[in-house]
C-alpha cells in the first residue's frame, strides 16, 4: 500500500499566535510552500463528529479571510457533489457562496470610500 504524509510548520510568537505557517506534502517533494492560514476539517471515525484545526497568521488580512471561507465552502460544495451526488446540497452551497461574495464586494467598495 502507498504512503502519503502532509507535514504541517507553524511558526508562533511569543504570545502564541502564528507568525508563519508552511506545508509540504512527501507526493510533491521536497518544496515547502507557506500559507496564511489554513483550515482543517476531519471526520473522527470513533467519536463520529468533526474535529477542526483553523489557524491564520498575523499577516492575514480581514477581507483575504472572508475570501477564503467562501473559496473553502465553493470547494465544498464541489466535494459533496461528487462525494454524494446531491447536486441539491452543492447548489444551495453554491448559492450562499454567491451571496457572501456580493456581500463581501459590496462591504469593500463601501469601505473603498472611507
């Protein structure tokens, strides 16, 4: 059987709080790529409940993170389409996607002005 890993860094400041987060993933090499933020979501087998890791750098801007919970949901919506095949589900994702991202366009270019 094949073995992948996905290593995680999370560099923190003296108060805790992630200065620098990187990532590798021994299916792509040796190349460590950083993030500001990530966003982990497991299914616990024995406990039958999510389990979550949500992490961000202070260098993470307040409109790059609303952005990218609704890429995260977009994504979502993509995974129970195929996982389940409820195209139901995923459109109704989809839809609320749309409806943050107008609210989140509309809140920059009200902010643009300030």
């Amino acid at each position: 059987m094949k073995k992948s890993e996905i290593y995680f860094s999370i560099a923190l400041d003296d108060n805790r709080v992630p200065e620098a987060i990187s990532w590798r993933a021994t299916d792509a090499g040796d190349k460590i790529h950083f993030a500001k933020a990530i966003n982990i979501s497991l299914w616990d087998r024995d406990e039958a409940g999510t389990m979550k890791i949500d992490l961000w750098t202070k260098d993470m801007p307040v409109d790059e993170m609303k952005y990218f919970y609704i890429d995260t949901m977009g994504a979502m919506a993509q995974s129970i389409a195929t996982a389940t095949s409820d195209e139901v589900m995923a459109k109704k994702i989809q839809a609320l996607c749309k409806e943050l991202m107008e609210h989140v366009e509309q809140d920059r270019i009200k902010n643009e002005g300030k």
